[in-house]
C-alpha cells in the first residue's frame, strides 16, 4: 500500500487562503463585504465578531461585549472553552466525518449517554442530525409514521401551541405558529392545528384518536421565555397516552443544562424528544431521542438520513460539552444564576415581570422599547435579545458568574433610559 503523503505544517488560516485579505478591515469594511457577498435573510450583521473567550467577545474594532445571549443559548461553555477545544482539535486530527454509512466510538458513547440523561426505558433510540430544525424534522416524520395504519382510523392531525416555534425547514416551520414566518412559503405541509398555550381543556378537546402527536416546548423561548401553569405537561402526557398519540417535547433550546436540569421537562416520559443548540457547545449538531421500542421503530432503514448527522467531530464536542456540565456542577450553578437574576432584576421597577428558568430567562419592561434597548445595550458592550415589543431574553453561558451579571443588571436602568430617550 502507499504510504499516504506527507501533509504540509499547519499555518494559520488567515496566511494560507482568502481570508487574508479581510485582516485588519475595520468593522464597516467588513460589513459592507458582508451585505454584498451574502443573501440577506439575517439583514445586515449588529456587529462583526473576531474572537471571545469565556462570556466574552471582540469586534473586528477591538469593541469588547459581555455576551449575554450565548449564541442564541448555544454557547453553553462559552467561547474557546479549553477542554472543548482540545478535545475537537484531537478528534479532527483523528477523524472528522465518516457519513452514515459508517459508525465511530463518539457517535455511540453521545447516543448512549444522552439516552442515560434522559433515563429513556430499554429499545430507545437516538438520531442525530445538525440542527433543531432538522431534529424537529426527524420528530415530524416520526409523527407521520404514527399513522393508525390497521386500527381502520387514521391518524393525519399534528397539534401544536399557539405561539409555538419549532424552526424554519419546510415541516418545522409547518409546526410554528407565528404567521409571519409560514405565509411566505405555504403551502407548508399539512394537517398542523393549534390550541391555546397551557390550556389543558383546549388540548383535551383537540386530542382524540385521529391526533397523530402532540408537539410541546416546555418553555416557549421565542414567545418570551413563557412556561405553563402547573401540572400542564403531565395533563398532556395523560391526554396523548390516552388518545394514541406522540407526545414530542422540543428540548432544543432548553435542554441539556439551559433551566438547571438536563432537560426541562424532566419528570414527564414523553415518546421523543428533540435536542441542539447547547448540546454541541458551539459545534452543529441536533439529536432526536425515542423512548421505548415502540416509538424507535416507527422509523425504519431508509425512510431517514443525513449525511453529516452523528459525525466524529460533532459528536466529540456534544461529549466534552456534557462531561464539563457534569464535573464542573454546573446544573447546580446555572439554578444559583437564574435565582440571582431574577431577584436582582425583580427589584428594577421598570421590569413588571420576570421569568427565570435557570439561565434561560425573560422579563418584561414597563414600556415598549425592548429593541431600543437591545441597541442600547450593544453600544454599551451587552449582547442580549428581545422577543416581543416590551420583553428582553437572556441566554448566556451556563458558566456566566455573579459579577459578570452584576455588571449587567447596574447597567440596565441607564440603558433603559437611553432607550426611552431614543424611542421618544
């Protein structure tokens, strides 16, 4: 066999391709590359970002932010966590991407753990792809397949909530209520109702034996960090049972550590559930989980793929990801931080309500200016995001600290009053 040939020494990317000739250009430079090279479907970028450590970034103009979004609750370790780092490089240097036509040691040991977290009952499965989207994808196909095929009724209905958002692919975006972002692409695929958020009697009405499965994000993130009245999950864990149908939690955003427990809907055994943004620390990658044997064959050989899904990369970093959150306690923490964001942030009288699960948390102002605060905010070195006209989201790493949030929360009445002043 011939021996395989020797590879060039690494160089840093900027010295070896296209990239050098970005280095050193100001932000607006970069910017205006940016809007005349890429399609605008995210508009034009609030800021060029170079490099972060920790819960904090840098702008190409040497700006630094306290980033208090995580990447839309992505960046659970923050930015170039050491261990995260280490192990990706080592496992690209190993073996990066294999397709599925083959199998790796991380691929397992991730399926295997994340079926332990979930305390998931013997013949559950685990998919992975790169996304919640694709996650929630997989999820509505396995809807599909619960069919009623043999019991002479069928079952063509998908129920989800009012105010629900479950991603932008074309089955996703089916299950996602805002108009707004269906209207522009329907025909979407059909047979997808909605109830109202939390109310157990709507849900009951709609649910019977022509319901295929339910979709149900534990805490509505894009709606404002909304969660549900008591006893609401277990109440739709009964009705689906009862009825025949799927109960599908999508975890996507709150899972893996968001609200101070794996999963925020720990407590309620569910027939799948879908995963992404933190479980990769950064790295793409989705995951759908299937409890019981069931549910995990309603897919079979050929009626699902992808082909990056499961890669040794992706994979090696949801591992590091997971053993991090573990050794470190951070579970512990992120509850300790929720609890110390919502006291410090109910004591500002210009928030009327608060609403903290674990490091995933909303709250609401006393006027409509929450975008004009989002500005102000990154002007004054804070990456934060609001979900509605009058209400703000945090999602920062789950390794933030205390003074780091302090430093937040002093500076918030003036940047609400800047805001105000803007919005006049």
């Amino acid at each position: 066999m011939n021996q395989t040939p020797t590879t060039p020494a690494a160089q840093p990317l900027a010295e070896s391709s296209e990239l050098a000739a970005l280095q050193g250009l100001q932000s607006a430079e970069l910017t205006e590359r940016y809007n005349a090279s890429l399609m605008g479907v995210f508009g034009t970028p609030q800021r060029v970002l170079v490099r972060g450590s920790g819960c904090v970034v840098w702008d190409a103009d040497g700006r630094e932010y306290l980033d208090l979004l995580g990447g839309i609750a992505v960046n659970a370790l923050g930015h170039a966590h050491p261990f995260l780092t280490s192990v990706v490089s080592s496992q690209l240097a190993t073996l990066g991407h294999v397709s599925n036509f083959f199998t790796s040691p991380t691929q397992i040991a991730l399926a295997e753990k994340l079926l332990s977290l979930a305390q998931a009952p013997e013949g559950s499965k685990v998919f992975f792809a790169n996304s919640g989207t694709e996650a929630n994808e997989a999820a509505f196909k396995l809807a599909r397949r619960n069919d009623g095929a043999g019991t002479g009724t069928p079952r063509r209905r998908i129920i989800a909530l009012e105010n629900a958002f479950h991603g932008r692919s074309m089955g996703a975006l089916a299950l996602t209520w805002k108009q707004a972002y269906r209207e522009p692409f329907e025909p979407l695929p059909g047979g997808v109702e909605w109830v109202p958020a939390g109310d157990v009697e709507a849900l009951r009405a709609a649910v019977d034996e022509s319901v295929a499965a339910v979709f149900i994000e534990p805490i509505q993130g894009e709606a404002g960090v909304r969660g549900y009245p008591a006893g609401y999950l277990q109440a739709a864990r009964e009705i689906t049972r009862d009825a025949g149908a799927l109960l599908i939690i999508d975890e996507v955003q709150t899972g893996i550590g968001r609200t101070g427990t794996w999963f925020a809907s720990e407590g309620i055994e569910p027939d799948a559930i879908t995963l992404a943004k933190g479980l990769g620390g950064g790295f793409p990658i989705g995951a759908l989980i299937t409890f019981g044997e069931r549910t995990s064959s309603l897919l079979s050989a050929g009626q699902h793929g992808t082909t990056f899904g499961g890669n040794p990369a992706a994979t090696a970093s949801a591992l590091a990801t997971l053993h991090v959150i573990e050794s470190q306690g951070l579970l512990e923490h992120v509850r300790e931080m929720g609890q110390f964001l919502s006291v410090q942030l109910g004591k500002l009288d210009f928030i009327t309500e608060v609403r903290a699960h674990g490091l995933l948390v909303g709250f609401d102002l006393a006027s409509d200016v929450a975008p004009a605060v989002v500005r102000a905010a990154l002007e004054a070195g804070f990456i934060i995001n609001s979900t509605g006209p009058g209400s703000l989201r945090l999602a920062p790493p789950l390794i933030i600290t205390a003074g780091q949030l302090q430093v937040f929360i002093d500076a918030l009445p003036g940047l609400y009053t800047t805001a105000q002043e803007d919005h006049a």
